[in-house]
C-alpha cells in the first residue's frame, strides 16, 4: 500500500534508511572485531554522544524505542513504585504492556494538553505517598517531541522539572523524535535534556533515517550502575553491536540528525501552510516538528488513504483526526500531490 | 585484539556481514513500506522458511537469539513450569537469567553428555510431577548445534522426543547455529527438527554471517496463537522490520547458509586435523560443526590469546579447555599461522 | 484509636473475630492433620462451598482479598492482556500494584457509575482488538458489593456479563463484602454469581468476621486447572490449612454470614436514616450493603475522628465526602452516640 | 491418614496450635482497632522482637514461610543478580519456583554438606562476577536448622558470613525451624544470627505450634525501607494483622520457643536412641535438632506409614532415607509404640 511516488505519510518508520547510515554500516564491515559492545564502533559512537551531552555521561545501545524507554524506566522504578506519563503517552497506548510486564510497575495517565504533561494536571495525580496500600509514584516520562507533534519548550521542562524533583520523582525523557523536538526548539540537545534535569533519556535514531538503533543515555550516573546487566536480561544486547554503533556515530558526527529532521520538520510546516487554506480541514495540535494533525471531513479519508497512506488518530462527530508523518525523504511533491488529491476530493 | 590476519578464533560473533547480506539490506532500502512487519520482505521471508519447513507453519523474526529462545519458550510455559536444559545451555549459563526474569519459570540443569542432552540424564532430573509444591517440567530446550560443537543425530533428536513427548514435554530447539548442525547431519532442516517433533525452533542467522537476525519457527501451532503480542511486549518488535526480513530472504532463497556453514564446518575439520597432531594438544569434543574444543597446556595460553583472539572455557589441571571457533570468512591462512604459532609456542 | 465505645467506622477490617468463628478454630485443633489442605476440614469446607454454588465448583483457600483477587485474575489473562475494573476498584487504587506485578497485565480503569461497571462504559474503553501493539482485553472485574457500598442488581450483572461474553471477556467477581450483597439482593449467592456468567469468584471471609480467610471459587473448570500451583508460587498455601478452611466450614453451614452481614446492613440503613434528618449532610451514594458515604461539611470531620474513627472518602468544596462502615458487630447505641455527637458539632 | 495416637512423624506442620497461642489470639478478640498492623498488639509483638534482637532492628509479619523468605529475599537482590542457596534448600526445591518468579532471580544450587552451606562449595559456585551475560552473585541463603536436621555451629556461621562478605553478597537466613536451632545449639537467637552477620531472618512461628505466623526480621536497616510496600505488593499484608502479632508477643514473652522446641528436640534425641538400638537402621543426618533421617529397608517402610505417617526422603539401593519430624506435642508414648512397631516389621 505506497503511495503515487512510494513514499506516504503513515509513520517516519515506513521510510528506509538513510544512504549514509548504510554506508556507515558497510564501513564497519571489516576484519572481526570483539563482539557484545567491546568494538572500537562503540567507543567511538560512545565519544560521539559525550562531545554533545558531556564526558561523564553514560550511554549504551538497544534495537528499538520499546526497549530504550522500558530499559531505561527500569532503572529509575522498582516494582512498587509508579511512573507517571500522559494519557496518550506511547508507552501507556502503545507498547502492549511491555513497561508494566518488566517493570512490574503501576503507570498513573495524566490528562495531556495538546500533547504535554503540565505540573498542574501531574501532581494532581500523585497520591498515596508514604500509604502502604498504594503504588510510590517515583518517575515521570514524557515523550520530546510528543505523540501529536508538539514540542516542550525549554521552560516548561525547567517547570516540570522543579515539580518533579521537589515530588521526589525521577524524570524519564523519550526522545524517539529528539531531532525533530532539537530542531523545532533550535537548541542543542543537551540544553533542553541534561542542563533541564533529565536523568535518563531514550534517544531515538530509527524514526530519523537508521536502520534501527535507540540509545540509552544517562545524566544520572547512580542510575546507570547495573544497566550492563538489566539491557542482557532484557534481552537488548547486540552481538555485532558494531553496526549498531556505526549508525549512530555517523548520525552524530556528520550531523545528519540536524540535516534531516530539519527536512522532515520544513514539510510539516508546508504541509501545514497548505491545508490551512482549506476550510474545511482544522489543524488539530500546533506543527512544532514533523507531524501535522488535522480534522477532515470523514468521507474522504477512506479514498484518499487508498492513494497516500496515513493513520486516523481519532474519531469526532463528523470529522475525525487524522496524522500526517513527515520523514527525511519526504518530498514537496509528495505534498503537493497530496494536497490536490485532498482539495479534489472535497471538491 | 585482533589477529594477525584481522581474523580470530574468538566467536563467530566477531565476524561481519556476508556481503550478500548487505546488499539484500541494500536492496530493500526502496520507498516507504508498512513498518511492523506488515511489508513484501517479511511475506517473502516467510515463504522462504515455508518452503523449508512445510507451508502450514509460522514464523517470526526477532533482533537476536537471546530473545528467539526466550520468547519462544514462553509460548510453551507458564510461570509455574519448568525448563529442562544441560548445564552449559546458553540459556541456562549466559543470558543473565532472561529465561527465569522473563518467563518466571525455574531452569532445571541436566548433566550434558558431551554437550547433549540424554533422555537418561533428562529423566532423572523430572520429578514433583503433579506436587503443588514443586515447578511442574513442560519443555526441554536443546541446543543444535551444541555450545561444545557437537551435533545431535536424527536418531538421537528421535528418542528425545519420544521421552520428552512421554512426559508430556514440549520440545524447544536452539538453533543459533542451526546452519552448521544442518551440514554436519547432511540432512535438511525439516528432517532434524520439524520432522522429529520439536515444537519451536529458533533459527539463527546472525553467526553465520547476517548482521543481526533471529526467527522463531512454529511447527506446533497452538504454539504460535499470541506470539504478536508476546514479541511485542518483549520488545522484540523491530519498526522497520524490512531490513530483518531481507536479510532471511537472502540467506535462506540464495542458499547462504549451506555455502557458508559447509566452509565453517570444513575449516573446523581443518583445524582439528592440524592440532591432532600436536601431542600436547587433545581434541575435548568431537568436531562435528564448526566449533573446535582442546586441551591446551596452560603457559602457552595467555601468549597465544595475544596474537590469535579465542577464550578459555574451563580450567584443567595442568591445561585448559580452550575453544576456538571457525566463521564464514575464517580462512586457511589463518589457521596454518595460527597452528604454526602454536608450534613455536610449545616448542 | 477507638471509640468510646470501642467500636468505629472506619473499616469492617477493624473489628475481630466472631465468637463462632473462634470456636470452629479451637474445634480444629485436635491431633495432627496433613498440612497443606490435605486435611478434613477443608473437605468439609469445599463441601459447604459447593452446597451453596454447585457439585461441580472448585474451591481453595488463600489468607487474604488480595491474594484472592490477584491469583484468580491469574487464572483469566496473560501478560500481554489486560483486566477491565472501574477507576475506584480496589484492585486499581489499594492493592500497591499487586495486580500489574504478578500477573504482568496491564489494568484499564472504566468510569465507574455509583461505584458500578456499567456495560457503555466499559465498551468504551475496549480498543485495540487484535492489533500487536496493544494489551488485549481479557477479563472484567467488578466488585460486588461495590467499594462505595452499592451492590449490583441480578439485571445489571446479566447486563454487563452478556456484553462481556461478546466481547470473549472473562468475568471476574470481587466478592470482599459478598454476604452483605447477598442479604442485599435477598438472593442465593449462586443466582447472582454463577447463574449471571461468573467464572471466578473472590468469595470474602475477613470483612465479614472471620480471622482472616478468603475462598477462590471457580465457576469455569478451564480456568482452575493449575490453581494449585499458582497459588503455591504466590506464596499463598497455608501449611495448617484445617484452620483457614474451619472458619469458612462454620460461615456457611452454620449460615453466620446471613445472620452477620443482615446486622451489618441493617445498621447501615439505621445510621443513614439518622443523618439523613441532618439538613448539613448529604447521602453520597445509595445505601445498598454496610457502607454509608456522605457529604459532611468539613470543619467537623477531624473533632469527630477523634471520638469515633473513619476515613475521608475523597475531598469537595466545603465538604468532604467520608466513608462510615457498619460491621457485624456495630451496635445501635454506637450509632445513636456516634449522630448525637454529629449533631453536637454541627450546632 | 493419624497415627494410632493422632499424632505421627510426618511433619512439625501437622501438629496444631499450642493452647497458650489460641489464648493470645482470643485475648486479642476484643474492640475494634486499626487494621493493618497499626494495632498495639503488633507494637508489642515488635518490642517482643526487639528485647531478643536489638531496639534498633525492624520486624515485620507476613503469613508463612514461603513469603518471609521470598520477601525477604526480594529486598536483597534485583532479577539480574543470583541467590546461592544448597542443592536442597527448601527455597530451591519446594517453593513452586515462587523465589524466581517473584524476585526474578536464578537461583543457584550449591552441593551441601550434611545438609549445610559450606564456604568452599559455596566460592566453586560464584563465577561470571562483573561480566555482563552473567547474573551476578547477591545473596546466599541458608536455613537454620537445615532441611535435615542439622544445626550450623556458631563458627560455621561466622565463616560462612566472612566469605559471603568478601564476595559482597548478603546473608539470609531461612529459620523456619530457628527455635530448634537455638535449643541445639544453647545460644540467644541474636547471636548466631544478627552477631554473625546475617542481614535478614525468616524467623518461623508456624512449624512450632503457631497458627500460622512468620516474621521478617531486617538486621540491616538498608535493606528494610521498602519493605511495607514489597509485602503488600507480594500479597501478604494481613487485614487483622492483631492475630498474627498476637501470636509471636506470646511466643516471645512467654518464651513458648524454649518449652517447646526443647520438648522436640528432646523427642528427636529419644527417637535417635531408640533406633539407634535397631542393627538393621542407620541414622542419616546428625540429630541436632527435631527431625530424624533414617535409612529403613525399602519392605518396612510402607506398612510402617499407614500406622505412623511420614515421608521417604530419598531411595537408596535396598534402603530409603527416610524423614520423622518432632513436633512440640510428640510424646515418648508416639515414640515407644512407633519403634515398638518398627522393630515388629524388622522381626
């Protein structure tokens, strides 16, 4: 099911891989090389992540975002303790229950706003503090940029912040789009992660143009003491880590991340600029990074799907909210076209 | 660490990818395509294991073998069940404890017989049947490969299974090197697992020269019903799946695995008829795939390590066990220098 | 922190052990018994079971709700499914996220309706049928009677059981305070359990005066096949069981829990009338079983705890509403004393 | 299945509850007071423990024995790291695997000495310590008295904690039977448990006339913290918790432990004399405690059981080993009237 020009805008996880991450991988295909992360890739993918977030950081490799986000939550929570995350957090609606199974751990929702954990609506929801009966609430996580696009500006995770820590709670970042939320922030990663508070962060590379490879970086060094041990017995540790390894270090070193999820983010903003001339399409959350939401009249989703896949987010009364992903490759002509299709229809 | 040649003995981990390999990876990086597994790749990657192992099957691909094994023995037992394996199983000695973590169930250690479960041995160790106090045994898990190189004869897989069915034992098999146990046994791979009743399969791909692969092959589908869910909720579920898919494709439709498992195998019998002529040297296990186990006098040990990567695997009186492991790309050159050093070491 | 009359409010936990109950466990200690359930007095007791629900039941006994409810959802949903319960549901809000850590399944809170499941809402909240990334519904779990003290009619519960077996849903039953339904609906324990599609019930003991003993009780054969071991490996098998299935021997032939739970209610009912002749109090939800909840203004409630304990319920505006138990020993003057001293702090 | 005097050897869980402790329990049966162990009968239980162990140790009680040391155990080991315990701890082979999969650690089983941990096999058993495909030693766990019978001597627990502390594992110690230890041995409880090093205790109450009883007891107050919420999460925080407390005030202030388990004892060293007398029976374990090992000629053994209860242990050639537990209430008549029959089957 591709669209007129093979690309669509389902998810950036439809798209393939960039050319210079193969590269990269076929780059590290020499000689045999010690095998579990002992490579000298690693070390270098590893040197790579300190240059932009610190010497004395820790960071390690998983194969998706699943295992980045449980991985790293199971560091900050034990079985009794809880983890706080929006409603339509990814890891609440989306990972098959894979945090609770591992973690064991009870996760409290909290009502989102336009995406985001606010302070108000999250501390309303810790309770049972110190109550034998009731789960500890002890870490938040928020997904940066969110599930429907949007990003949270510096301050409002300096806020966050401040809340969580004076709650006693740990502060989890899921940075699967982290490039696009850099990006649409104009910031360097480590000001609106490390230097906000983080402890730990899942940053993401598949959704930006790897084959797939997510990192676990930790700004909490007690945190990351026996990671080594929880990623093997999560069942995460690569053997040929090396290609794994390589993606991110040329992700990293030749900026890719910043080459293409300014892309990606520029044709959420065309596209954005263009249906808003339609009247009878309403832009659902603000395009912040490279998804565009919006409310279209039910009856020509079905027809133009079959043309250029995407997913309905929602249902309304006579419209329904539907995402539109925009990835590296995504070309304006894929918009336009799409656009056409899309004033056609409703024509 | 490397070797002289940029080549060692260490793991058939610390090999690359099989150059075919990266062009199927290649191949595949066109358009955007359904993420998930819902892709042409993955329907050709399963009709490639279809045409190997019958048309009524299922299969699916996971990011490594830690993972095929775990999440395929969780389809056989509950948390209050049992796993029969040997006591040097790779599940039962080097996943940091997945299997019980990620299953709740025990491990139960039986004495291997030149790295093979016996039904003998396996016998003794089933007990409690029935008794609420005890974890009830519902599934032996072997290794085809063994982790000491040998193979188990289709007579041999055939009376374990009959034992194993007569205790009402599911019946996994480790396949991590499936490929070599299949060149050894000159037989096709559905004649020593489908055909003599193992259950579930894991079919490793990533030693044998596949930058990161594993399948989880159901041959009995009651089995198989919510694997989905369980991959998912194991993290396991790779976004652009493609790229796994392919990878199978490759190796299994061109035929990769005989080609390349036959020369392992071969360069194993190499090197094992040059060591037997060493009198300070005794074969530990027989040669049968592509692993080779020795006796090495202890001095010599450390100074060889340092020009020809390979690992100690148990200690001795006066000399240690020592493994070395061939690869696809292992060459002849390599183990005349490696086998000439050996020489000078002794001498 | 008792009252002057030594009796509170605050919990039908609070208050001992019936006089019978006493007895039944002094008749249980004569000679050795095997340990373990293997004894005649849990033959007894699963007789007295199944003459209330059946030949054809299974019966077996755990030491406290918790347990009951955790190893009874255990029996109904894998990991990778997930419970269905109302958003005050003990096993959602009170149990320190026992549920979510044994059984690994995620639980969904449904908008509850005075404390009730009610078939819309928990439609609502069933999503992601069949889709990998999502926890699949597997079991509904009410309370009955509910944790704000009303109690489901026959109709209801044939209602939501109708509407869960389209769904394939288990139905499970918390029946911490079921006797005090029972003598609510003025039914049989069977019609209102078994007859309406139940399949496992928690059958409570300890809130209705017994030392401490609660039953699982399977309606559906499938689900009770491996209790044993489960609740072995929950760590809830009693060595001298002859004591915990005594207690339950004397509560239901010798029908304490009418003559107990029938007082209870009626002192609810008594209380209720009495504060509903105070303008300043408002009834929070209908009075069904031995629980009264009430809006009371807030200013009073801490010189009153003091005099006679029982907890906040939740907070209002100016008002609190608070939670009044009636046990199986709350007397009338508790309650004449207790409104008399309302009435005193509000003048 | 009794003896001809309603008592028999089978085990100390047979036997019921001492009439001093249903006293304790039926003076505890009076008012309502806070559930959930905020009563003054568990106060006091607490101060009970803290006269024998010290002011500044933490106790707290769960149901039985299975959960004091699971618990117990969960507070001194993640699911990547390993319990060493003996090859017949009562944890590794009769808990229904409730150890791993409640903690998710692998359990690893240490060849025993006359049923004792001993600090050489213990160090064969530590291996894979820093390396990441390895669970990483944590804990042992040793039970006192041991599952046959035999006493650690003060020496041997002060070895053994030297070792385990150069390893940097904790100490936990399985006193299921510990009154019968410290009546063997002559020693207050705190100095072969807290004076030796051991970090966390099972003290038992059950096997020594309680109804049913066990105690936590944390030595290191690190490892006590969470603890109220493991016990509720792990099911066993008791409503009526002024019961369970109850008991132990009694059988610590009345020093209930000392008459009884010295009656038992005193029954076992009898039985041991009187077998010992019999050319065709060999005594198995030193008697140190309230359970006598035998091996019997295989042909008496059955007719044996149905007059006496008890168990067979293991089989040997011509002989099985069999097990004959002490209870608080054996008497030298159970006693006479068993070897009289005994040596009538010999004849």
């Amino acid at each position: 099911m591709e669209s007129l020009t093979g690309r669509g805008f389902a998810s950036d996880n439809n798209s393939g891989v960039l050319p210079e991450i193969l590269d990269a991988i076929t780059g590290a295909n020499i000689n045999h090389t010690p095998a579990y992360g002992e490579d000298p890739w690693t070390k270098k993918a590893e040197l790579a992540f300190r240059k932009y977030f610190g010497d004395d950081i820790e960071v390690h490799f998983v194969f998706n975002g699943t295992a980045a986000n449980v991985l790293g939550l199971s560091t900050c929570a034990r079985s009794f303790e809880a983890i706080l995350c929006t409603d339509l957090a990814h890891i609440y609606e989306d990972e098959c229950g894979a945090p609770e199974s591992f973690t064991g751990c009870k996760l409290i929702s909290v009502e989102n706003k336009i995406g985001k954990l606010t302070p108000e609506n999250m501390v309303k929801r810790i309770s049972g503090v110190g109550n034998q009966h009731h789960v500890q609430p002890k870490v938040i996580s928020i997904s940066q940029s969110t599930e429907v696009g949007t990003v949270y500006k510096k301050s409002e995770l300096e806020e966050l912040s401040k809340v969580a820590k004076a709650h006693d709670l740990y502060f989890h970042m899921d940075g699967a789009r982290i490039s696009n939320a850099a990006v649409a922030l104009g910031l360097p990663f480590r000001e609106f992660t490390r230097d906000v508070g983080v402890d730990v962060l899942s940053f993401g590379g598949t959704k930006c143009g790897l084959l797939g490879a997510e990192a676990v970086v930790f700004f909490n060094p007690e945190l990351a003491k026996n990671f080594l041990y929880r990623r093997k017995q999560g069942m995460q540790l690569a053997s040929k880590m090396r290609f794994i390894a390589a993606q991110f270090e040329a992700f990293l070193n030749q900026e890719l991340w910043l080459k293409h999820a300014s892309h990606a983010n520029e044709m959420a903003r065309y596209l954005e600029s263009k249906v808003s001339e339609i009247s009878e399409i309403q832009i659902g959350y603000p395009v912040d990074a490279n998804g565009v939401f919006a409310w279209v009249p039910r009856e020509i989703i079905s027809p133009l799907q079959k043309k250029f896949p995407f997913y309905v987010w929602k249902s309304g009364d006579d419209k329904d909210l539907v995402r539109w992903m925009m990835s590296y490759d995504t070309q304006r002509v894929d918009i336009d076209l799409f656009t056409a299709s899309l004033k056609e229809q409703l024509a």
